[in-house]
C-alpha cells in the first residue's frame, strides 16, 4: 500500500478513495487491528478528515460493506438483464456473483470476516446483502418460474445464496477453480431442482 498525495477533489471522489483504501487495511489487517491512522495516512488526509466524513470506525467499515453491496447489486442485475430463459437467467446471476468475488476480493475478504460475527452494525449489514440477493433472486424467478407458491421460491432464493456463499468459501482454497467452472458446479446442483419449475 503506498501513501495518496492529497488533492482537492470532489467529496464524492474523496469519500470513495477514503473507503477503497480502507477496504484494503480492513481486509490485510482485520477490523480490530486496522488503524484509522494508517488509513488516513495511505488516503493523505488527516485523522480527523476520516471522522469528519464517517463519525468512527465501525462507521468506515460499514460504509465499506454498503459499498459492496451496491456494487454487487449493479453486476448482478446487469448480468440478468438480457437474459432469455430461466436457466440462462440463474447461470448469468451466479457467474457474475463469482465474478464479484474473483475480482474484488479485498472486498470479499472483509465481508468474509464479517460474516462469523453475530450481533453487530457490521453483521448486519453483511446479512441485508444477503437479503438483498434473496429478494434479487426471488423477482428473477417470478419472471421465469411458474408463480402461485410464494414461500417455495423464498426457500429457493435462500438456498441459491447460502449454496453461493459457501462454495465461494471452498473457491478460496482451490484457485484453480475460476468463475466460470464454479458456476457450473453451482449449476450442476441448483439447475436440477429448480428445471422442473421454469416456464
């Protein structure tokens, strides 16, 4: 990690950079560790320029977290956009879940660490992005899977998430597996119970 020279620039941009180099001390050192001094130093802003934009620490780290989450919400409902059936909506959704983690893993590695924790602003918000994809996955198969049995595509979604999450975890120690193949183990299972639904 090398130190940012400041500049002025907009707060939007400020903020931004502020929360990509915190996203990278977050996952290198953990949470508990992170100091807001060697991020304020890496950005080259002041200490108090890190309060000022979010009141404290566990504030930073959940900007960190909301950001991912947006981001993934973006590539998810690009990727789904286009999509001509059913199948090809569930194999577009989890490539570019994989994608996510392939290519943001510092990312990925702090809403990994977050994940265990239980009880706190930050495990929240780790559990509202997988609400988020829930409620993704839901409306993508109201869209393409016969309707009428609203609880049935709610367990569905919960599972397609919780299947992804974990296998992403098994990806972390075999790097030999891309986002491609991984998609298609995920395929190999979720595809099979979920075929005999699709319109």
């Amino acid at each position: 990690m090398t130190t940012a020279k400041r500049k002025r620039m907009p707060r939007a941009d400020r903020m931004r950079q502020m929360i990509e180099v915190a996203e990278q001390v977050f996952s290198a050192r953990g949470y508990a560790a992170a100091s807001m001094d060697e991020i304020a130093e890496l950005v080259g802003v002041s200490k108090p320029m890190l309060y000022e934009y979010f009141n404290s620490k566990e504030g930073l780290l959940l900007a960190c977290i909301r950001e991912s989450r947006a981001v993934l919400r973006e590539v998810t409902e690009q990727a789904t956009a286009g999509a001509v059936d059913a199948e090809d909506a569930l194999r577009r959704g989890l490539l570019a879940f994989f994608v996510f983690i392939r290519e943001r893993r510092q990312a990925w590695s702090l809403l990994r660490h977050e994940m265990v924790l239980i009880g706190t602003p930050a495990a929240d918000e780790v559990e509202e992005i997988r609400r988020q994809q829930t409620d993704l996955i839901a409306a993508l198969m109201s869209g393409h899977f016969d309707s009428g049995d609203e609880l049935r595509a709610e367990a569905a979604a919960e599972f397609v998430v919780g299947a992804c999450e974990r296998l992403a975890i098994w990806c972390e120690r075999h790097a030999e597996v891309n986002p491609e193949t991984a998609t298609e183990y995920a395929m190999d299972v979720l595809w099979t119970g979920l075929r005999q639904r699709a319109r």
